[in-house]
C-alpha cells in the first residue's frame, strides 16, 4: 500500500510539472496538488524537457517533406505554442526589467524597480525587440541544424540537439535554483521560500553526464564549457541586480540554454 501510495504521489507530481511546464491537455489527470506534490513536480522538470524533445523530433519527422525553412518555421511555431510562450515571457520581463531597472543609481532603487517591472504583465518595445531577434536566431539554428548540419554528421541520431536542448535547458534552471536565491516570496515558483535548493544538484549532474554521454566528444565538451558559463553569468547578472532570481529569470535561461544547445550543436558539428 505504501508503494502504491509513493507511486501515485510521484505521478502527481510528474503531471503537476506537466501542466506548469506546457500545455498539454493533461489537468484531467491531476487529482491532487499540495505542497508536497509541488515540491517533487520540480526533480521532473528535466523529464518534462524530454517530453518536449520527443515531440519536437515527432514533429520535426513529419513535416521534414516540407523543406528545410518550412519545417523550421512550423516547428519553432509548435515548440513556442508547446510550451505556452511560458518562458519566452519570463525572457521578455528579464529584457524590459533589466533595462529599466539599470537606469537607477541606488542598487536598492534598482531591486524595486527591477521587479517591479518583472511583475508588469505589460510588454515594453524592449522586450518585443529582444524576442523578435531571439526568435529570428533560433529559427535560424533550427533551420541550419535541419538543412545542412545533420545530414552530414553520419552515425549522429539527427533529432538529438531537440531532445537535448530542452532537457538541459530545464537542468539548468535547477542548478540556478541551486545556487542562487529566490529574491521574492510571491509568484508561481515553487518553491515560495527562499532558500538554495542545493539537493537538487544532484539530478542536475546525473541529468547533464546523461545528455553528455549520448553527445558526440566536440559537441560534448564544447556545452560542458559553455553552459555552466552561461548559467553562472545569468546567476551573477541578477544577484547583482535584484539579489536572486525569479520565475522569469528561470524562464529566460530556460530559453538561452536551449538557444546555445542549438548553436554549439550548428558550429561543433563539422569538428
């Protein structure tokens, strides 16, 4: 009985992570939500980045007779609707709040005002620029790892990068749970403390050596020396600026991992 019950728990966390992480038709399923199935729903956000991926790849296979730009287009279209916009928007807040919010001399002045605009649900012209250009660059990481990169990486499984990129997107965002602060008690971030999640460093490491392990050597080493490097300079950036992080600075690493999963994977390819 106790493992039926520790089964049913861990499934309600894994659909909890699943109707916060995207918008798959599957809120039926979930019958219970308390703190504890919130707080395990986050050990699954990297198992909600493989679901992602296997969707992608699905439906990356299924459009691939509509040529290289089409596909990619449709298939960037599907992973933003996907996952409901949720972390474009936390990338679009990140680029308003810092924006303004680094106009104010006094750091205290800058803390407020920073979240302030990051609670904003308004959208400022900083933000649309810096979405359109992301968007724009990503599209155009798709397209080239659809067109011309993995063809030619013979024995390289080809929808490998769209697994990858989301699952160690999602890993990334727990090592800055683990290593940084949560700068403010309200909002939808589980959790509402305020402490390092320092055990989940743990999955963090046996996810990112798993994703490692199935990568060719180049590419491999190339996203061990990077990401860790982008994840601390994005730590560091809003330490300085608000004294933690946010649901929107998870949302936009979440984005910039992905992002520098694609690129590493369009200029290690060739190596």
């Amino acid at each position: 009985m106790f493992i039926v019950r520790k089964f049913s728990g861990l499934t309600q966390a894994f659909l909890y992570a699943l109707v916060f992480l995207t918008r798959l038709p599957v809120a039926g399923l979930l019958h219970r939500v308390d703190k504890e199935t919130v707080e395990r729903s986050i050990y699954f956000y990297p198992l909600i980045g493989v679901v992602i991926g296997l969707l992608l790849s699905a439906a990356a296979y299924l459009l691939d007779p509509l040529g290289t730009h089409l596909q990619a287009a449709i298939l960037l279209g599907f992973w933003v609707i996907l996952t409901g916009a949720l972390h474009l928007d936390g990338l679009a807040d990140c680029a308003d709040a810092y924006y303004v919010g680094h106009q104010c001399a006094d750091s205290e002045d800058r803390r407020i005002r920073t979240l302030t605009v990051m609670h904003d649900p308004h959208c400022g012209s900083v933000a649309v620029v810096a979405l359109v250009v992301f968007l724009l660059i990503k599209f155009a990481a798709i397209a080239t790892l659809l067109g011309q990169m993995l063809p030619a990486a013979k024995g390289v499984w080809i929808y490998l990068p769209l697994m990858l990129s989301p699952m160690l997107a999602r890993a990334a965002a727990l090592s800055l749970m683990s290593i940084s602060e949560y700068a403010r008690m309200e909002g939808f971030v589980p959790p509402s403390g305020s402490g390092r999640r320092w055990e989940l460093l743990p999955v963090v490491v046996i996810v990112s050596v798993a994703g490692f392990i199935v990568t060719p050597a180049p590419i491999a080493l190339g996203m061990a020396c990077v990401l860790p490097s982008l994840i601390l300079f994005w730590r560091h950036l809003w330490e300085k600026t608000i004294g933690g992080y946010t649901g929107d600075c998870l949302g936009g690493l979440i984005e910039i991992i992905e992002l520098a999963v694609l690129i590493l994977w369009v200029a290690l390819t060739t190596i």
